[in-house]
C-alpha cells in the first residue's frame, strides 16, 4: 500500500496558479519562542477544538474522487462535532458545497485558499506552559519538496491566529503526522522522515531532540527507522505507532508479505517493545493489524489501510472501517480497550484512504 505517491505529479500541474494564502487574514503574533517551558499534550487531553481542511482539489486528486473525498472530510468533521466544537478551513470557491455537507451539524467553516487537505501536517502543533498556548510552525515544504504548497505554507500561522495563539518559529522542517508523544515528555518519531535531507539535510539527532526539547517538552525520543521514498511523507509516524496514554502504545502491523511496510513493521515492534519511557519504565504495547481486506471499488497500490491512523477526541476515538468484518471488528475491540471510557465510532473513509491517507491526516487538535 503505497501512500500518497501518485501526488507527486502535481508539482508541474501547479506551477501557473494563483497561490495565495491564508496569511493576510492570520491574527497572530510575530513568531517567537518566549512564553516558554512548553509542552505537547497527549492527544487524548481535553480539547478545545479540532481543525479540518477541505482542500481536495481536481489537478491533485482527480475529478472522479474528489466528491467522494469531500463528503469524507464532511463525515469526519460532522463526527467529531457530535462531541466538541470542529472548524474546518475551506476555499472560498467550494464554500457553498462545504455548507450543503455539513449543513445541521456544528461545524465551523472558515475560508482559507489551500493546496490540499492533510491539517496534520500544515497546521499548527500546540504546546502549553500552563494556562498559555502557542502554536509550532514546523516550515511545511510538501514533504520534502514532493508537492507544491504555497498556500498551504500559511496553515500553521492562520489556525494559530485564528486560536488567539501565538505562533513559535523553528529552522527545524517537519510535519505533524511525524509526531507522537505522551504528553508528559517521551515522543516517537521516525528516522525516515525528521531526519531526511529533503526537510533538515545535516541535522544530527541530538540537534533535533534538542530543539523538540525546548518546542515541545520532549526530554526522550523513541527513534523507528520507518522507510524513505516509497510515499510522500517518507514513513510518517501516525501510519506506525500512537500513544493510547502514557505508558501504553499500539503499533500497525502490516500483514500483506508483498507490502514495502511488511518487514518495517515487525522491525518497529520489536523496538517498542525494548523501549522505556522518559520515567524508564517500559511500554505497554498493543498491536493492531491491517485489514484482512478492503472495498474492491477503492482498493489500490495507493490505498491507507491501516486502523491505526484514528484520531481521538473529547469523550470518543474515531477510527476507521475497511468492510472486512473480521479486522474491523478486532479493531473495534483493540480500541475501546485502549480507551474503556471513550465511545468508539467507526466510519467508512475509503475516499480519503485511496489518497494514501486517514482520519488522524486529516485533524488537529487545539487543547483546551
């Protein structure tokens, strides 16, 4: 399952466009790093809201999936509106198609021009430092100059802006999908793409813990080797392992001999499993495997499937559903599990998992 590799294509596409962003109508400050000691919540920590972007486009994803992406990123928003506030940014010309998908629920629509639609990797990261919040502008270059992202250069500052916080700047190049943490100062990050020469060429690993150290609280690093070059996002974290809470990690196991993520996987286990947190101790780690199968009408080289890119929210975790039975079901299982007080809402994304992407692509959280 190849993710996302067919947007590379888009790069020449793009090239005589109009490319503005979002930055005119930002009401952040001027980038800075002073407010500080921060830290990252654990995704699992009250939130405030969730940030989406509706930005498929045609030149990108073809005419043919576009609706189907579009009513996607409308199922998710209205999904996780059912249990906190969503705003979700949408180009001024599909403004009026956003409202007919959305209409009768509580999400926000915010007009922004954008490039594409993965907010994990072009918003803001939050920190804290008490009751203060910033947000990390982590320079999104398309993934290592994969795609064109203009506009989508804006979406950190906009949504930080538009939270009322202020914006931290870093030479350091990364995305959000790239990041996991614990909330209380342990991360997991993949080698693969943090320290790739197309986002921080000469970048040693002690120098990129050491600027997370002081951007996110992160004071111990879980490295997984991931795999470079065979999707757009070089091997993202969230496709690998996430945390549940703190001690307790789930890992993606891929079950398919032929996929290039095969052999990774059982590697990035045996990882975790060795590993410790920042207090030393070691780490819970359950398992969730890949879907046994998925739609005909959506399968692909391209197509996400992995139950493990769910997101959670205020009072739910939602995660996705492929309509092989067996493997929906014991995902369900591994899920309310992981969170016995949370409910769990499965739903069908095959859209946006035929773009090589899923439903923690797709948001950000602001914390409460």
């Amino acid at each position: 399952m190849r993710r996302r590799t067919f947007l590379q294509t888009s790069i020449a596409a793009l090239g005589g466009l109009l490319l503005a962003g979002c930055a005119d109508d930002a009401a952040g400050e001027a980038p800075s790093r002073d407010g500080g000691p921060w830290l990252m919540p654990e995704e699992g920590t009250p939130h405030a809201r969730t940030w989406l972007a509706f930005g498929a486009s045609d030149r990108i994803w073809g005419a043919d999936l576009v609706p189907t992406v579009q009513r996607d990123l409308a199922l998710i928003a209205t999904t996780i509106a059912r249990f906190e506030p969503v705003s979700m940014l949408v180009p001024p010309a599909q403004m009026a198609h956003a409202q007919r998908l959305v209409s009768g629920s509580r999400v926000e629509l915010v007009a922004c021009e954008l490039d594409d639609l993965w907010i994990r990797d072009t918003g803001p990261t939050f920190v804290k430092n008490g009751p203060t919040k910033a947000g990390v502008d982590f320079n999104f270059n398309g993934w290592g100059s994969k795609q064109r992202s203009r506009r989508d250069r804006e979406v950190a500052r906009f949504v930080a802006g538009r939270a009322g916080a202020p914006a931290l700047r870093t030479d350091l190049v990364l995305e959000g999908g790239a990041l996991e943490v614990d909330g209380e100062g342990t991360a997991i990050i993949t080698e693969s793409c943090v320290l790739n020469d197309n986002r921080n060429r000469g970048w040693t690993k002690a120098e990129v813990e050491d600027e997370l150290r002081e951007l996110l609280g992160i004071r111990k690093v879980i490295w997984l080797p991931g795999i470079a070059g065979e999707d757009i996002t070089d091997g993202h974290t969230d496709f690998y392992a996430r945390f549940a809470r703190p001690g307790v990690v789930v890992a993606g196991l891929e079950t398919d001999r032929e996929s290039f993520d095969y052999d990774v996987t059982r590697k990035h286990l045996e990882i975790l499993r060795g590993a410790t947190d920042v207090h030393g101790n070691r780490l819970r780690v359950e398992v969730m495997e890949s879907p046994s199968s998925v739609r005909e009408e959506f399968a692909s080289d391209d197509f996400a499937g992995r139950y493990i890119n769910f997101y959670v929210c205020n009072g739910a975790v939602i995660g996705p559903e492929f309509g092989a039975a067996d493997t929906d079901a014991a995902a369900r299982a591994t899920m309310q599990r992981l969170f016995p007080d949370r409910r769990i809402v499965q739903i069908n994304i095959d859209g946006i998992a035929a773009g090589g992407g899923g439903i923690h692509c797709t948001t950000q959280q602001e914390p409460a």
